[in-house]
C-alpha cells in the first residue's frame, strides 16, 4: 500500500465516533488514551546525558498483581514445605543459580537474564505499588494515577521515532480498578502510552482479532480516507464552541494519530501478527502473554523505541498473579495454578522465545528486556493454598542492551522475606533504564504549570547489570 495513490484499498476498521472508542483494527485506538497533542512527525528530543547509551530500545514485560518470586526465580528448595510449597529447584545455564521448576525455559536461557531478588519497596498496596515500580517515583495513595510512567519520560525526552509514538503499551488494558496505572501523569496526556488494546479488557478472542491487520472495505482509498479525515476536521471545529475549552483541538489531534498510523504501511506491517510464521507464532504459545511479547518484538524491530507489554487482571482469566486463594478467586492452589498456560508456565514459554528472536536477530544486544511485578508474595503458603502480598522481596530480571547476563543480584534469607545486605527498589530500575537509554536522571522536568519537578528524585542505576 501507497498512500499517494487513490486507487489502493486501505485497510479500515470501526466508524470514527466522537467520544465512542476508535478502533482501527489491531490498533484498537481509543480516542480517550491516545496521547492529545501528539504528533507523529515531532522531531525526537536529543539525549541529555553524556554517558554513551547501551541501548536503542526498551521492551518492560510488566506483569501486574504481584508474581511469586519463590515460585519462580527464587526458589528455597531447603526452607521447609510451608515456604517452599511441593514444587523443586531446576539447575539453569549458569552454575549455582537456580530457578523454580516452573521455568525451564529461561533456565537454559540463564546466561542472558541479570536476575535481581532483592527487589523490594515499603507497599502492600497494589495501586501504590504499581504507581510507583512504573514510575520509579515514590507516591502516596493520593498519587496512584498522577506520577508519569518510566515510558512517559522516555517519550517526553527521546519522543517518537520511526513513525511510532515513543511510548507504546501492548495492549495497555491491565488494570486491578476503575483507573490504568499507565499514564502521563503530570506531564500530560500527549505522554500516555499509545494503547493497541483500547480501554476495555478484551477476551482471548477478541484480542487475537485486533492483532490483526487493519481491515478495510475494498472501497476505502486513500482519498476517501482524507475526505473523511476532513469531514471530521469540520465537525469537530464547528462544534468546539460547545466543547470545554481546548477539548475539540485535543479530540483533532487525537484522531490525527489514528489517520497517520492507517497511512504508514510500515506501522502498519509491523502490528500485522499473520505476517510471522505459523511456527515462530507457536513457539511464543498461542495465549496473551504469548503473542503480545510476538508483537512487542515486532515493534522494536520495526524500531520503537519503548515497548511495555501488561499481563495481569484479566478478562479470561481474573487477576493472575494475585493469588491469595481467597474465597471468591477460585484459584488452584499457588503450587498447582503456576503450571497454567496462562500463569507462569506460559509466560516463561513467551518470555524466552523473546530472548531467543531477539538474539537471533541480532537485536538483544540493543533491546534492553525488563521483567518487572509490583511485589512478590509472602514466604510462607496460607490457609487457602495461596500466597499474599509481600513488597519486602521479590523478583525482576533486565536482559539486552549492555546486561551483564548470567548472574543473580541480591540475595534474600532462607525463607525468602527479606533481602540481605542491600534491596533494590523500584527508583533502581527506572535508573538502569534511564542510563541504558543515555539519559541522566538527574534531569529537571516541567509539569502543566511550569512547575520543575525532579526526573527521578531517588534511585540509581544497578551497577552490577550494565
């Protein structure tokens, strides 16, 4: 497709509807979370740091409700069965370091992950904890949905790229309450991530649907499409006397980045899933987590810069990864539900077939992988056969873009509660990324008011990973 001649079918999806959800197929553009005031052909903002960046892009494998870490990356195979559960320790690639025998598959891939435990901040609260490991910024409860994403200074920075905006959530639709944790906070909405899954949770199918290319009737050229764009133009201008003040100038632009992404064939490619082999879509698993890091790949090859794949509440299957066990859950037991395809045995499963594709293609050394969950769950197993919240120790890993693989950084104590000699914190995180990127976080922003606020007002980079 070519969007300078008129005679060329362009793939359409959905009616543009004013305050109604926007969807353009795989996209799924919701015209309340696209960023306002975007624009697509902005400039990218220099690097304001000295230090040579390791990494060209981020892909942050975000997985809400709190992953267990003894279930996991750190396993206690001598702590007694109330800690330990009936699961055993499996040996990885790298000698000394294991893994619980739920991943196997980023075990023989140990030499490429920096597997950080001890991982730890001061919240039991999901939203508290999900604000502030995606902000890297500590916050109060009265802040939860106002402090901007790691992702959202990285737009603001480095911005878009590639005809990609710089700030991308697949599918940006996890959320444990009325509010997504992924915003720009007080850097404005122009910073919110770019949403492929819309507003709403979407089922199995209806994901696997919108991963699809753009559909269009065989009729929609390219110069109907810019009639309807102008057609929009003009109801939007005349009936911004009736809209709050800026509202209709934010509503155009929003719709402007659905009409510059339906006219990028490259973009355009790149979120089309049946281009992959049917094999190479297998190997990742046919389940969400699965084909939304086959797309986050896609993404960064295509070069996106910031990529942040969510995996947590869910409309299949509930809030995966926290599993107390509570009555109302209808949760297996912690031991038996991590077996799941759509728990930890298929997120391992997708999790490394990312890591093999990106090094096969060359592009782990300048993707920089983060795994990261706001808090693990507690040492010991309740009464009802699941694990709590537990924010004092739990498990990341970085991979690509300058990591030193192979190693584990931290350690906790024997029953896997809390770190000893040194924790690392969520401000940790957001500096290792910033520095991998060549940013300095020490930068001073500017939020709507003019007010300067501190980049990252805490944190610094793990030493160890890069």
């Amino acid at each position: 497709m070519t969007s300078n001649n008129s005679s060329v079918p362009l793939d359409w999806s959905g009616l543009l509807r004013r305050r109604d959800l926007l969807r353009v197929g795989s996209l799924g553009i919701a015209a309340s979370s696209v960023p306002a005031g975007f624009n697509l052909r902005a400039q990218a903002a220099p690097s304001n740091s000295d230090a040579p960046a390791t990494a060209r892009s981020v892909i942050l494998l975000y997985l809400s409700g709190g992953v267990t870490h003894i279930d996991s990356f750190d396993p206690k195979p001598d702590a007694p069965q109330e800690i330990r559960g009936t699961l055993g320790a499996i040996a990885t690639t790298v000698p000394g370091m294991q893994f619980n025998e739920t991943l196997p598959c980023l075990a023989r891939r140990a030499e490429h992950l920096a597997v950080v435990r001890g991982f730890s901040h001061d919240s039991n609260d999901h939203f508290i904890g999900q604000a502030h490991c995606l902000s890297g910024r500590p916050v109060t409860a009265q802040q939860t949905f106002s402090e901007p994403n790691v992702g959202a200074i990285v737009d603001k920075l480095l911005g878009p790229r590639n005809g990609f905006p710089g700030y991308i959530a697949v599918p940006g639709t996890t959320r444990a309450g009325p509010e997504f944790p992924f915003t720009g906070g007080w850097l404005g909405r122009e910073h919110d991530p770019f949403c492929t899954g819309g507003m709403q949770p979407l089922n199995l199918a209806e994901e696997q649907a919108n991963m699809q290319a753009l559909q269009s009737p065989p009729d929609l050229t390219a110069a109907r499409l810019s009639e309807r764009r102008s057609l929009l133009h003009q109801l939007e201008t005349r009936s911004s006397d009736l809209e709050a003040p800026g509202t209709a100038n934010v509503l155009a632009k929003q719709y402007g980045i659905a009409f510059d992404l339906l006219l990028s064939p490259a973009v355009r490619q790149a979120f089309d899933l049946r281009q992959e082999d049917v094999r190479t879509r297998d190997r990742y698993g046919r389940t969400k987590i699965g084909q939304r890091c086959l797309l986050a790949r896609r993404l960064v090859e295509a070069d996106a810069r910031f990529v942040m794949v969510d995996y947590g509440v869910d409309a299949d299957s509930g809030n995966t990864w926290d599993n107390h066990n509570a009555p109302g859950q209808n949760h297996p037991p912690i031991c038996q539900i991590v077996k799941e395809p759509y728990h930890l045995a298929g997120t391992d499963r997708a999790f490394a077939a990312l890591l093999d594709d990106l090094h096969d293609r060359g592009r782990l050394k300048e993707t920089l992988v983060v795994f990261l969950t706001e808090f693990g769950r507690t040492p010991r197993i309740n009464k009802d056969g699941g694990r709590d919240h537990w924010c004092w120790a739990g498990s990341i890993f970085f991979a690509g873009g300058g990591t030193q693989g192979g190693q584990a950084i931290g350690v906790t104590d024997e029953q896997g509660a809390y770190p000893i000699h040194r924790a690392y914190g969520p401000g940790d995180v957001a500096a290792t990324i910033y520095k991998a990127l060549g940013l300095n976080a020490e930068t001073m922003l500017y939020n709507h008011e003019g007010r300067p606020i501190p980049m990252l007002p805490a944190g610094n980079p793990i030493d160890e990973i890069l």
